[in-house]
C-alpha cells in the first residue's frame, strides 16, 4: 500500500508497473471505482467488490503480465493464424 494526494497521481503510479493483472480499488462511489478503472491499465479491478474472477472473461494480457488472454473463448485467437487461399472458379 502507498499513499497517494490525487487519483490521478494514484492511477499512474498503478499503471507504472510491468504487469497488469489486478489492482483493488477502496472507494465508496461507484462513479469513482468506474472512472478509475477505466484509466487502469489491468484485467481485472476489484472496485469495492469481492476479489472473485468470472470464468467468462479473458485474465491477464495487459503489460508484461505473459499470462495472454487465457480462460475465456477470445483465447482461441491467440492460436490462429488467418490465411488467405485463392482459388480459380
């Protein structure tokens, strides 16, 4: 934990970090916890809420978190490769 003057000096020190997996977010207005995990560079934002995870959506793939998008159908494009094939009619 680290003390902080303004949110915006505290979102930068959030996003000033090599990963970006999740960040808790102590507030009691909602209108706040959204606004700044908009401006968080993380996958997941426990704005007042429990720490939980939701096996639908995607974890990791922010900064150097090396995790990819993994958990969530979107990670299948991870391992695609688009091909174009022409072919006479």
């Amino acid at each position: 934990m680290r003390a902080f003057d303004t949110e915006d000096e505290a979102i930068a020190m959030a996003n000033d970090k090599p990963y970006g997996l999740v960040v808790p977010v102590a507030t009691r207005y909602c209108e706040r916890g959204t606004r700044v995990s908009n401006a968080l560079e993380v996958r997941v934002v426990w704005a007042g809420a429990p720490q939980m995870n939701f096996p639908k959506t995607s974890w990791g793939g922010y900064t150097q978190s090396s995790l990819g998008r993994e958990l969530c159908p979107f990670a299948l494009a991870a391992y695609q490769e688009i091909k174009q094939v022409l072919l006479p009619a």
